[in-house]
C-alpha cells in the first residue's frame, strides 16, 4: 500500500469517534463527511452559509494535502431540506463552478446536530 497520511482540523471529535478530516492514500485524497459550523462552531439557520462554511473547512484539508480545490474530482452533498437545492449549489457552484466535479445531493432525514443541514464529503486526486 502507498504511504498513508491522517490529515486533522484538530476537532475534538475525532479522536472520540476515531477519524481523520482526510486520508491521503498515494494521489488520492478522501475528505470525511464535512458539516457547516462557523468559526464559533455554532451553525448560521442559511444553508447556502452552512455549505460555504463545510466548503471552507474541505479547502483546508486540500491545502494542508498539497492541493486545492481544483484537485476535487467529485463530492456528495447530504442534505437535510432537499427544497433548498439552490442554495446548496449556489454556494458549491461559487467554489466549483468552472473546476467541475462529479456531484450529487441527496436528502437525508437528519444529521447528528438538528442545527446540521449540509455535510459534505469530496475525493480529490493530487499529482
């Protein structure tokens, strides 16, 4: 198997629930189920600002992977309120609009946190 490096965002959860932010295998990169909290860790009730946050948060384990966002080749958006599709993708098209992924959204009944309403998971390949 090719080198493994954890990469952490230093959140308290995960060494209680055992995960890394993302996994760099190789040139691939899995980026874990990514939520929207703020810098305060509390989460704004606009779900295009909850994806913007989640988005940030996922561009900094690209960075601290030695890469960027254009490295993202697909990402999965769960989502709690599937009528406000726009939003979401309003905020993944501002990052990934001219990048491109592969994409889906899919509704789901809940997150952990019932303030949660997007979280997001990307794979990215780094050469």
């Amino acid at each position: 198997m090719s080198k493994r490096e954890n990469i952490s965002t230093g959140s308290k959860w995960e060494p209680i629930l055992g995960y890394s932010r993302a996994v760099k295998v190789g040139n691939y990169l899995h980026v874990s189920g990514t939520t929207g909290a703020g810098a305060d860790g509390k989460f704004d009730a606009d779900p295009y600002v909850q994806t913007q946050n989640a988005l940030k948060t996922i561009g900094d384990a690209l960075a601290k992977a030695g890469g960027s966002y254009k490295n993202v080749v697909r990402t999965r958006l769960y989502v709690t309120k599937i009528a406000d599709w726009e939003k979401y993708g309003k905020a993944h098209g501002e990052v990934f609009g001219e990048i491109r992924p592969a994409m889906a959204i899919v509704e789901v009944s809940k997150l952990i946190d019932p303030a949660m309403l997007v979280e997001i998971e990307a794979d990215a390949y780094i050469d």
